[in-house]
C-alpha cells in the first residue's frame, strides 16, 4: 500500500505516502479524493530505491 489516508473529508483527503520498496516515509500532501483513488493504483517509490534502481548508488 503506497499511502496511507491520515484524515479526509468528501472532497478531499491528507495522504501519507510511503515507499512500496523500502516502507520508507516519504511526505504526506493533501489531494483530491479522485487523486487518492489514481494513485492507490500506482507504485510509489522513494528518490532511494529509484536511484538503486537505476544503477545509480543512493545519496547518504
């Protein structure tokens, strides 16, 4: 699960958005509620895992 909802309302929702790679945290924003349904269907990544990813070795 890439988000976690903190507090939502009809039209809009505070989102935790964690890393579906590491678990990581990595910021929470508030969004419309049909944004929130948009992105519970996508993978979230940290800048990390994305680096590992692609080869690149992570900033420490």
């Amino acid at each position: 699960m890439p988000f976690e909802i903190i507090d939502s309302n009809s039209r809009v929702a505070e989102v935790r958005l964690i890393c579906d790679d590491c678990g990581k945290f990595i910021g929470s924003r508030v969004m419309l509620k049909s944004q929130v349904e948009a992105i519970r269907k996508k993978r979230v990544i940290c800048h990390n895992c994305k680096e590992t990813r692609n080869g690149n070795k992570p900033e420490s």
